[in-house]
C-alpha cells in the first residue's frame, strides 16, 4: 500500500503562451522539489492514461467536449476559448490525461492498490462548468472522478474538498443537484471567477474568506464549517481540488496562507478519510502559479499524504 503520483508528459505539451501563469513550468517544479525534499523515491510513480469519452460525458456536455475537440489548432498556432484559456495541438491530450488520471487513481485507490494519490497533472479542472471550459480549465477533472466512483463504480457518498484560492464554480455547478456528493471549500472573495456564491447548500459549504487572510482563518472555518458537514455526510471517499495560490507568495490571489497550513487541511482530511473511508482520497492539482511556493506547497502536501511526517 502507498501513495501514488499520477502524471505524464503530454501534460507538459499543452501550453497557453510565454505569458500565461498556467505553465508547464509547473510541473517541473513539483517534480524538482519532491526531489529536494527526499519524497520522490518514496512515492510509486505512475503513467496518466488517456480519459474514456464516457468519462468525461458524465459531467461534461457534449458541446463542451466538441469545444476542445473541435478546435485544437495546428502546431505553432493557438486557439482562444475564452482570454485566459487556450488551446494548443497538445491540449486535448493534455486534458484527456488530466481527468484520465483522476479516473484511473480512483479507481486504484477503491481497488487497495493504494493508500491515496496525487495527479500531478494540467490543464486544472475545477472551473470547468458543465457546458463549457473557462479560467485555464479544459475538462472538470476532480468532477469526473466523482462521477466515475459514484456511477460507475457504485459509491453512496463522496465528498470534495477545494482549498484553491478560487471558488470551484465548475465543480458546484456539476454537483449541485446530487445528494450523493458534498463541497466544502473556501476561496477569497470578492475575486475570480465572480460567481454568485450560496455558502451554505445541502451539499455545498462554500466559505468566502477576504483577501489577506491567512493561515489561521483559514484553520477555523475548516474546524467551524467544514468538518462537521464532512463528519454528517460520512463520505465513502474523499476527492481533494488542491490549489496553492493562496500561497502568501502566489501573486494571483491575495492570501496568507504557507506550507505547513496545506499540511495541516490535509491531514484533517486524512482524518476524516480514515473514520468513514478506509483511508481512500485522490488528489488533483488545480491552481498554484509561484514555482517555488507551488513545489514546496505539493511537497507538504504529499508527505502528509504518504504519512512521512
């Protein structure tokens, strides 16, 4: 039993341009910092396969497949879905493995392959709406995990946690209307992507904190609102949206937050994970655009995972 990263190198192809913070930069610098740090040769390193298009129809319109399908330009060249979100001759690829490796470590996760999983994987996914991409996502990947656990895979109850700095727009919208699911999260607000934001549904605890916050605001409302809704919906597994720009040293949002508060959610998931899901959670990045502060913020992340504190 272990912990597993899921990634792959067409997820590096995919790019949005010389100015764009979603970079393939990014994975480099978790791989290079899971090397610093000594975690590396801990974890059991495995390929993202390619998404089945069942998978992605399970969340996402057949208008918003055709929208990256359909328009995937020529090498060299890119075409705009919207001014922050591109596509490439790589980007269906890219995010075909992207929501492929949230499938496949779902699957190996409720198959006691492993303990849990990473996928450390782009193009993000958590702003992915049900009908169209936006905000650097192409395919809701955390979405099309829980749909697959839940659909096809026959779970009861499923819960997902976002601790991006940016509300999971995407990812409430295509849970919205299923008792099966729950959504905590927290993100700065007034901020992107604008939503018009219920805190509190029967299956969503959005919590909207002001820009600034840090660590220890982000630590209580975890205590206040998110645990107890978890603790109440006992989730058969636990899907995590890992953002780290709220990183105090992330410049596109507007938090406090440092290594050691991603290590501590992580481990109250992993709390709760273990009382109602044998332990089972599978991770995917989402946003974290400060190289450094985005590898040194996986890499917490990761050995809270694997238990290497």
């Amino acid at each position: 039993m272990s912990t597993a990263i899921y990634s792959h190198t067409d997820c590096q192809r995919h790019e949005m341009g010389d100015w764009h913070p979603e970079s393939p930069a990014r994975l480099q610098a978790i791989s290079d910092q899971l090397i610093l740090a000594h975690i590396n040769d801990l974890l059991e390193h495995r390929e993202a396969p390619l998404a089945q298009l069942a998978d992605i129809e399970r969340v996402h319109s057949k208008n918003a497949i055709g929208l990256v399908r359909d328009h995937i330009p020529a090498p060299g060249h890119y075409y705009p879905l919207d001014g922050d979100t591109l596509l490439n001759a790589h980007s269906w690829n890219a995010a075909l493995r992207a929501a492929g490796a949230a499938v496949a470590a779902t699957d190996a996760v409720i198959d006691g392959e492993l303990d849990n999983a990473f996928c450390a994987t782009r193009p993000p996914g958590h702003h992915a709406r049900p009908s169209e991409p936006m905000g650097f996502c192409l395919f809701n990947n955390v979405a099309v995990a829980a749909r697959h656990a839940l659909d096809a895979r026959g779970l009861e109850r499923i819960a997902i946690v976002d601790f991006d700095v940016h509300h999971g727009n995407g990812t409430a919208e295509a849970l919205a209307r299923d008792p099966r699911a729950l959504m905590v999260s927290f993100f700065q607000h007034p901020f992107y992507p604008f939503s018009d934001v219920e805190p509190y549904t029967d299956n969503c605890v959005n919590v909207p904190v002001p820009a600034r916050s840090k660590g220890d605001v982000v630590r209580q409302l975890v205590l206040d609102h998110w645990l107890p809704a978890l603790h109440r919906h006992r989730p058969q597994m636990l899907f995590i949206s890992a953002g780290f720009d709220a990183h105090r040293e992330d410049d596109v949002g507007d938090m406090g937050l440092v290594e050691a508060d991603y290590a501590w959610i992580t481990r109250q998931v992993m709390a709760v994970a273990r009382l109602y899901a044998g332990g089972r959670i599978v991770s995917c990045l989402e946003g974290g655009y400060n190289l450094s502060a985005l590898g040194r913020s996986v890499a917490a992340h990761v050995r809270a995972l694997a238990e290497l504190d």
